[in-house]
C-alpha cells in the first residue's frame, strides 16, 4: 500500500502474492509452537496428537504439499515476514496485555 501510495500502480504488482512467514510449518507445528510459548509464559500445559489428513476426512480433497511461495512477496513489495517464533511471542504478548 506504502508502494502504491507513494508511485501509483504499476503493472507488476498484479497477481497472486502470498503473504507468509519464511517458516515452513505444518498445523500440528504451529499449534505445538504456539502451546510451548503460552506454557513458558505461565499458560497451563495442553497435549496435542499429530495426525495425517486422512485421520481428519473433510469433504474437501487436501493437496499433499500446500507450502506458499512468498518470493514474490519480497522481490516485487521488498516485504519479509520475521521468523515464526518471533511473531508468536509478539502475539502471544498482545493477548496477555489484553486479558483484564
């Protein structure tokens, strides 16, 4: 938007653009990641099972690799997202400075 704001449109900035950290994770992960940090911060422990696609049938066919390429991302808007665990603790700090 800054890009846009400041030299108008430009042709190359149509199309897809993914926007994602440079962490490849799976759903398990990054719910494991996110429990780990909310527990070394005082959060109660969860344990959590990791389980394949087809132990979790939806009606919806699942690819097998759903990966995002954000080169684009940064080659074209000159955007880079900071490390997973870094955006979790950020987060994670947001939703206890909120909690009364």
């Amino acid at each position: 938007a800054r890009q846009i704001t400041a030299g108008g449109w430009i042709d190359r900035y149509s199309g897809v653009t993914h926007l994602a950290g440079p962490d490849e994770t799976t759903w398990y992960d990054f719910a494991w990641q996110i429990l780990r940090a909310s527990e070394a911060k005082g959060g109660r422990h969860v344990a959590i099972d990791a389980i394949t696609t087809a132990d979790y049938p939806t009606p919806a066919e699942r690819p097998p690799n759903s990966r995002l390429c954000c080169d684009r991302l940064a080659s074209i808007f000159d955007v880079r997202l900071p490390p997973l665990e870094s955006s979790l603790e950020k987060c994670l700090k947001r939703l206890r400075d909120m909690q009364p």
